[in-house]
C-alpha cells in the first residue's frame, strides 16, 4: 500500500485521462449488469403466463404482445452488447495511453536519478543490473498503477451483482457473501508465498542480463582470446 502511495503522484498530469477512464468502467459496468435484463422481460412475460405490467403493454400494445416483446429484447441485447463492446474498446485504449505515459515518466525518472548518483556508486554495482532495472523493471510502477481500474471494475462488479442478488432473494446473496473471505485469503496466502520467489526471479534476470552486457562490451577481448565457452558458461 505505501508503494502504491507513492507513485499515485504520476497520474497527476494525467487526471483528465484517468478521470476518463473511471467514467468508462463505471459506464461499463452498469451495461455488464444491464445485459440479463432483456432475458428477464423475455422469459417472464413472453415464454411463461406472467401478466406483464402496464406500462410495458402500452408500450408494445396488447396485440400481437409476445412476438414484439421478443423483438424488442433482442434488439435491447444486441444495442447492450454493441454499446459494452463500444465502450470496452474506448477504455482499453485510454488505459494502454496512460500506461504508456506513466511507463515514460517513470523510466525517465530513474533514468536521470542513475546519473546523478556519484562514480563510487556506478564502480560497485554492474551496468548490466542497472540497464535492467530502467529498462525491465520501469514498467512495473505502471502496471502497479492500472491494477486500480481493474479493481475499482470488480468492486463495482460485486456490489452490483450483490444488490441484484438481493433484490432476487436475500439467501442467494448471502450465500454469494461466504465466498468471499474465501477468495480473499487465499489470494493473499498464495501472493505472500510467490513475493519472495518473483523477487528472486527478478534478481537473476538482473544478474543475466548484466553478465550479457559484459559480454558484448568485451567481444573483441573473448574472441581474440578464444573465451567464447568460458563467458557461456557464466
């Protein structure tokens, strides 16, 4: 969390994107929860005997009732499922942006905090982990950052498919309500045992690509010298 605090300040010359951003996944959201709807109205009023309300049959006139209705709840389907799809397309793109300039910023960021550092630091660590850190590792203060949108979608998500529940009956919900501790402890069991083991990973990738770097640095000493197995076997 206090990561997250902190590179929160890199949305901050892009608040009209973001802004955006959240105004598409709360639109989003609300045609996900939409789209049953027309199936409702289909099978309550048009496959079973249900009387359908008032305003519903003035709208579509007694005669010929069931056939329009049928109609009319493909037609809202196929509008709900353009306009989702319409709308999916458009946040994809304004996140992929964002993720982009914050990715930029920040690689430029360490970037110019790499050159700043004095020479006893750059003399005791290797280039390689350092070109690796930027490079490699610079995008993931913006992958950090648009987990956000994907959470604020799934908060909405729940709690509109909880009062949805609800309204249908009040044990369904509850029911729904018991898998969530589940699901919660156990991602966070499962992302506090992986922690230590992606940072290793991450660390030997570093270490990789630095002995790569030297290599290439150094081409013309390995091959003059014949060192061409020693440095693959590094």
């Amino acid at each position: 969390m206090n990561l997250l605090l902190r590179c929160l300040p890199l949305l901050r010359p892009y608040w009209p994107s973001a802004l955006l951003m959240t105004v598409l996944i709360l639109a989003n959201s609300a045609l996900s929860l939409l789209a049953p709807w027309p199936f409702k109205y289909l099978i309550d009023y048009s496959l079973n005997d249900q009387p359908p309300p008032a305003w519903l049959t003035e709208w579509l006139g007694a005669e010929g009732f069931r056939t329009r209705l049928l109609y009319a709840c493909a037609a809202t389907e196929v509008l709900i499922i353009f306009l989702h799809q319409l709308l999916q397309v458009a946040e994809t793109y304004v996140s992929t942006r964002l993720e982009q300039w914050i990715d930029r910023d920040f690689r430029s960021r360490l970037f110019a905090h790499a050159m700043q550092l004095p020479l006893a630091y750059h003399e005791n660590r290797r280039a390689g982990m350092m070109i690796y850190v930027i490079n490699g590792q610079g995008e993931s203060v913006a992958g950090m950052l648009m987990t956000l949108p994907a959470v604020l979608e799934s908060v909405v998500m729940l709690l509109g498919m909880l009062v949805v529940l609800w309204m249908m009956h009040w044990s369904l919900a509850a029911v729904s309500f018991l898998v969530i501790p589940a699901l919660f402890f156990a991602s966070r069991y499962y992302a506090t045992r992986m922690r230590h083991r992606l940072g290793h990973t991450k660390e030997l990738e570093g270490h990789a690509l630095s002995v790569i770097h030297e290599a290439m640095s150094m081409m013309r000493v390995i091959v003059a010298f014949c060192r061409q197995p020693l440095e693959h076997r590094r």
